[in-house]
C-alpha cells in the first residue's frame, strides 16, 4: 500500500470513552492522539463520572503501547501491533503548539484544538486523507463548517446499520398460517404439539422466535433450528391470552408471549423492547413475583438499573444504598403500587411483598464482582447502558439465576450511546442464537389512550 492510500485517522476523546480499545481497530491506516484529548481523559479518570472507567482502560492502553517508546517515536508514530509491518501506526500529536495560521476556532476550549489540529494535518499531510472520527453530532457540523473534508462517526463497533432492523423476537405471517404450508411433519412429545417444517420461508429465524399469524389464531415459538427445517411449538394463542402471572393477563399477543418467556424455566434470558407504556417493568414484576413468592423458583428479586448521575448525587442522598437507589427506581415501586392497588392497606402489602420476595434495590455500580445465585434480575432502563456494563451484570448471573433485561431505545438518556451502540441493541443482536435467550418487541401503548395517543403523535 502507498504512504497516501494510508488514512490518517484522528479521534475525538468520545471515541476513547466508548470504546477503550479503539485505537486497534484502524487496522493499516495510522491513528492520531492530539494531546487535549489525553487531557480531557485525564480530567475524567479521576471524575465520579460513569465513564472514568473507560477513561481509565484507554490511558493504560496507550500507555501499554509507549512506555518504551523515545518522544521522537511518540510523535512520529509507532506501530500499532508489534512484529507486523503492515499495520498501522499511532502517535500522540501535541497540538497545543501547533503555530500555524490554520486557526478556525481562536480560544482554546478542547474541541476547537483538536479542530485546529485537524485543519494542521489535513494541509500539512495532502494528499493524504486527514478524517476526524467522532461520536459528538455537533462536532461533527461544527468539523464540516471549518472545513474538514473528512468526518466520520464510529461504526466499528456497530452490529446493525439501523434499529430498524433489529429482530422483534417474532415474526408475523401475512394470512392464515395454515395456508401458505405445503409439508408439515406433525408430532406430540410430553402433551406439547411440535411442528417440523423446511427452514427457508422462515428465514431469518432464530431459536425461541415466535410465529404468528394475521387472520387465525396461531402461535408458536421455535424450538429447533437445523440445516435444511425448523421446528415450531405450537403454543395455542388462545392459551397464552389466558395465561396469568400475579394475576396480570396479556391485554395483546405480544404481551402474551413475553409473559410465557418469563415464566418459562428453560429460558435464562428475557429480553423485552418496546415504547413507553408498553408494559415492560410491569410484566416483568409480575413474573418476578409469581415465580418468587408463588412457585418458589428464585430465592429473591434484585432490582438495579443504570444511574448516569449517581457517582455525583448518591452520596448526598439520605439513608441506605437502597434507599439511596428509590429516586432511579420510583418505576418499579410504581408498578408494584399498581400490582397492589386494589388490596385493602397498599403500604402493608407492599411492605409484605417486598419482604416475601426478598425484593433487593442494588446500584449498578456496586455490582462487579458479584456472584448472584438463585435470584431473578430485573435490569430496567437498559438502553442507556453500554455493552460492556451489561455484560458486567450478565457474568454475574450463577446458578438458578434469570434475568429479565428491558429498555426502549427511543429513550436514550446517555451522552456516548445511540441506538445503534446502545448495549441494549448488543443484547438482542449477540444474544438472538442463544437457546436460552428469548427477546420481545411489546408493540402497542396499554398504559392509557393518553399515552397511546402521545406515542404516536407527539
């Protein structure tokens, strides 16, 4: 490869604070550190930000790869990954003495002087291409109106190009099932009605998908995946409409099938997207409490969820770690208000629950190194986590541990995450071929006709 075919990538400090490690995914063009950004991750390392972590893994990083590197080779570049002469480099570019007249920003905030560093390189390295990758929109326009030719933001780590495309957990045939069917192997194992048909109409489908129909009653989820057929359980529509977790009913097909996944033993992992209003935390309380309290399967209920703010505000909060945690959690202490309303003393019932099901408030952040056994985990607001938080809450599930995952992506709260790179897309895309897995769209708002009519319209 020629000197100019090189890329000269130069990353913005939300690249780092993303993803630490992506320095190593540029593979044979050359990657630039401008020193504010070493700066601003030095800022934020020390912070009691949610991100100092990442702050933290990045710095090691790159100092992993300069500690014995002269400062003549940190600013010309050194490779990337020892031993290999077609990779590319990296170096650390001092633009705070950058003297040249390419000054399209005159103050000295951090963003403008890694503009201007920008604005340096791509005059001072012509032909070659100069982009600046960033996770920051803004950023971005502000880049294209000073005149950087090349802009990018960070896809490397992104699995779908679109949410829209992102599994639902189901699928839907146009009709009556029966009658787009031209073979069928019929059998009956342990009182359930399974269903072996040829794979390719399905296609693509993964285990524990359901399958409904528009114009009768079927469903059913797949049960087995082989080369050339599939499997289908039938599951009886109507069955599942009438299927009851303490004492909450489906309301739609989609809220039925979500609650056999809940309460099915086999599956580890339930994943539940859907707009506000859809019925997620409620379900998933229900669930967790009918399989606690009712049938005994958990030991108890751990309720966390992502706190963007907590590493600043907790500590100021009066009372317990769980006490602390209410204000994040006021959504499942509403749903478990509204699962209780019509008893005659709702506080006593409440505390009742709470203390039968060994109901657990606990901070996301105090998770890691945990071993969870025996309990159901309830992980709400996942959308705003990264994939590297939830698989930190995942490896902590032991034996006899199920976890319930819920979030909706139109309600991203935090900085560095879209829909695309949330964790919550991780989950259901990595997790989609998983037996133990299953995942569900809850389309349709049931909280109220307000909400419906605000969903939709608003």
């Amino acid at each position: 490869m020629g000197d100019t075919e090189r890329k000269l990538f130069v990353l913005d400090t939300n690249i780092l604070l993303h993803e630490p490690q992506a320095i190593y995914s540029f593979q044979e063009h050359d990657v630039i550190i401008p020193m504010t950004v070493l700066e601003e991750l030095d800022r934020i390392k020390d912070s009691k930000r949610d991100v100092a972590r990442d702050a933290r893994v990045a710095i090691r990083s790159l100092e992993n790869l300069f500690h014995d590197a002269t400062p003549d080779e940190i600013t010309d570049g050194i490779p990337l990954l020892k031993d290999s002469s077609s990779c590319g480099s990296i170096a650390i570019l001092a633009d705070y003495e950058l003297v040249d007249t390419f000054k399209a920003f005159t103050d000295k905030e951090g963003d403008n002087r890694i503009l201007n560093a920008v604005l340096y390189l791509q005059n001072k390295r012509d032909p070659r291409s100069v982009v600046l990758v960033t996770k920051d929109i803004n950023m971005r326009l502000r880049a294209k109106g000073a005149g950087v030719l090349h802009v990018e933001d960070y896809r490397t780590d992104q699995l779908i190009d679109d949410v829209q495309y992102l599994t639902k957990g189901f699928q839907q045939r146009p009709g009556a099932f029966w009658d787009t069917v031209d073979k069928v192997d019929s059998y009956n194992v342990h009182g359930h009605t399974y269903h072996a048909l040829e794979r390719e109409p399905f296609e693509p489908t993964y285990l524990n998908q359901y399958v409904i129909d528009e114009d009768s009653d079927f469903a059913a989820r797949v049960e087995q995946i082989e080369d050339n057929r599939l499997v289908l359980k039938d599951m009886s529509r109507e069955r599942m409409m009438h299927r009851r977790a303490w004492g909450i009913s489906p309301k739609n097909i989609y809220q039925a099938m979500a609650i056999d996944s809940l309460l099915d033993p086999d599956i580890d992992v339930v994943i539940l997207t859907g707009a506000a209003g859809s019925g997620k935390t409620l379900l998933a309380m229900a669930a967790a409490l009918e399989q606690t309290v009712e049938s005994h399967h958990f030991d108890k209920i751990i309720v966390t969820r992502n706190t963007p703010d907590i590493g600043e505000s907790i500590g100021f909060l009066p009372g317990s770690e769980e006490e602390k945690m209410m204000p994040w959690l006021a959504s499942v202490t509403d749903t478990l208000e509204a699962l209780h309303k019509d008893d005659h003393c709702t506080d006593g019932s409440l505390k009742y629950i709470c203390d039968k099901a060994n109901i657990q408030f606990k901070s996301i952040n105090f998770m890691r190194g945990r071993s969870i056994q025996h309990a159901l985990v309830l992980l709400d607001e996942c959308q705003n986590l990264t994939a590297a938080q939830i698989k930190t809450i995942l490896t902590r599930c032991g034996e006899g541990t199920k976890i319930i995952c819920s979030g909706n992506l139109a309600q991203i709260d935090s900085h560095y995450l879209t829909p695309v790179t949330s964790g919550l897309t991780y989950l259901v895309e990595r997790f989609k071929n998983f037996e133990g897995s299953a995942n569900i769209h809850l389309n349709g708002v049931v909280r109220s006709r307000l909400a419906e009519f605000a969903e939709e319209n608003l």
